[in-house]
C-alpha cells in the first residue's frame, strides 16, 4: 500500500513540474517581445484651470472631455486653450474640436446652459452650405437629459441655435456639429427668426468691419439659455415633446479682445444682451443691453473668470 502511495506522489510531482516547464517556456516568446517593445506615452497636454471657483486650481483630464480623436493631440490643447483662456462659466462641458467650441452637458431641462465660441474675422467668412438642416441627438448625453428631433414637432417652437451655424461654416464639416440638438434650445420663431438673427449677424458684421473695430480682434462670445424667477419667485417655463424646458430668456455675452504682447483694460470691452424668449419682442438691440454684473446676477455664472479681477471688474460693471 505504502509502495502505491509513493508512486501516485512521485506521478502528481512529475505533472506539476512538467506544466511548470509548459508555462515558463511558453511565457519566455511574450517576455521577450515585451523587453524589445520600445516605450510609448500618449501626450497628454497641459490644460488651463477651469472658472467654476469650486474647481479653480483643478486640471481637466483629456478623456473627461470627450474629445475627437482624429485631431491632432497638440492642435486640440491649443485651440481648448484659447477657448478656455477667459475662463468657462462651469467645469461640465464638451469641447468639440471640429467647430471649435464648447457646449456645457444638458441638465434636467434638456437644454445646454451656455455654450462658448472664440470668433475672428477669417472663422465668420466661411460659405460652406448643408444639403439639408437635419438635426441629430447627442449621443454622449443621458438618454434622461437628452433631446432628439421629434421633441420639436408641431411643438410651434423653432430649434434656435446656441452658435449660429453661419458662425462655424467655414467648412461643411465643423458647419455640420452645429446642428447637433445638444446646441439648440427652444425658442419662439419671432425671437429666433427676429431679434436674435439680428444679434448673430451683428456680432458678425463688426468682426469684418474693420473702421469700426481694430485689425485681428477677436470676439469670445457666450451664449446662455435663462429661466428668470417671476415676481412670486417661481420659474414659469413651458416644457415641449419629452420634457424639454423653453428658456424665458436667451442672453449673449461678448468679450471683444484685441491682441497685445502686453494687454491693458483698454484692449478688452464686453457687451452682454438679455432678450425675451416670447412673442412680444420689438425693438433695437439697445432695449436689451445689460452689464455683465446684470448677467451674472440673473444667470448664477461666473462670466470671463479668467480675466484679471480688477478687469473684470471694471468691464462687467459697464451697460
């Protein structure tokens, strides 16, 4: 009995060793191509600070901001960088590089709070033009926060921009992501079709007039979707197709820069609009203007953060 016992350990160690032998000699082809495999670091560029004073000092990660890959890594940090230069209202947003611009996450109401744009003369005076204007969701959104084309059908609203498509059409392809729902809030056909058509070419037409604004200046423009409180401290806004919220109010701001090695206040004015998103809109563009202080105090936002404070200050105090 003893003689059998020796001879089942002597044949379980002599499997052992033998897969023992298999899995160190099939493990050596892998080590050596590891060893031979030469070292590789996916460029990770240095990303400025966000505005939201709860994230000031925090560095957003590249993958956080679900940007394309097919950009160029450098390309991308650079043009997020002068999008981000003034500061962003809040740290939750979507860089689209092929715009470029920046469009924060849909909440609750299914409509984008702000979206951001740098604008210049030679990015207004593109001409590219869509076969058609289909809307498209958003697929990086929610399903519970996002909207898709049939949430505006016979809903006797218009699909008003946050960027104007003829801001972005200097190529059919950036041209195209202005027409994703993500970029667009309700928004009555007299506001979109009037006033606010109005303001969007205006913005453009000063860019490209050159005796009214100096050479190479820029426009860093905000556009932001409002509810305002009424009189009883409530939010009295309309909801369309699966819940979207129709903003009372629409808003631009407007922070015109002109390039200089070493900036001064005169360098930068900003200029900010609060209209009515009702069918009672009449007027000029001047009924509507407010300072930035007005703005930040009926939006909740932190506007071009990312100014110097006393700058900012001065600035945001003007009508």
């Amino acid at each position: 009995m003893r003689l059998f016992n020796d001879k089942v350990t002597i044949a379980i160690r002599s499997a052992c060793w033998s897969l023992a032998a298999v899995l160190i000699l099939s493990a050596i082809p892998f080590a050596v191509t590891q060893w031979n495999r030469p070292a590789f670091s996916f460029p990770q560029p240095e990303l400025p600070p966000t505005a939201d004073p709860r994230y000031r000092g925090v560095r957003v990660p590249v993958v956080a901001l679900n940007i394309d890959r097919d950009h160029d890594v450098k390309q991308r940090a650079r043009t997020l960088t002068e999008l981000t230069k003034y500061g962003t209202p809040t740290s939750n947003y979507r860089f689209v590089a092929d715009g470029p611009f920046l469009i924060a996450d849909p909440d609750r109401t299914r409509v984008a709070p702000w979206a951001l744009e740098v604008l210049t003369a030679k990015s207004v005076q593109g001409h590219a033009d869509r076969d058609d204007d289909k809307w498209i969701a958003d697929e990086s959104v929610p399903i519970e926060w996002r909207a898709v084309d049939t949430d505006y059908v016979r809903s006797g609203w218009d699909r008003g921009h946050l960027l104007a498509s003829k801001n972005h059409a200097i190529t059919e392809k950036s041209q195209s992501k202005t027409f994703s729902l993500r970029n667009a809030m309700p928004q009555t056909p007299e506001l979109n079709r009037g006033l606010w058509r109005k303001l969007e070419e205006d913005i453009r037409q000063r860019l490209l007039d050159q005796e009214a604004l100096p050479l190479n200046r820029s426009a860093h423009v905000l556009t932001i979707a409002l509810w305002v409180k009424d009189e009883r401290n409530n939010i009295c806004a309309r909801t369309i197709g699966g819940g979207i919220w129709c903003p009372t109010h629409c808003a631009k701001a407007a922070l015109w820069v002109t390039p200089n090695q070493r900036p001064a206040p005169d360098d930068y004015m900003v200029e900010c609009w609060i209209i009515s998103n009702d069918g009672t809109v009449k007027g000029t563009l001047d009924d509507y203007r407010v300072s930035g202080d007005e703005l930040e105090a009926v939006a909740g936002l932190d506007l071009f953060a990312g100014l110097p404070d006393d700058v900012e200050n001065k600035l945001e105090a003007r009508p």
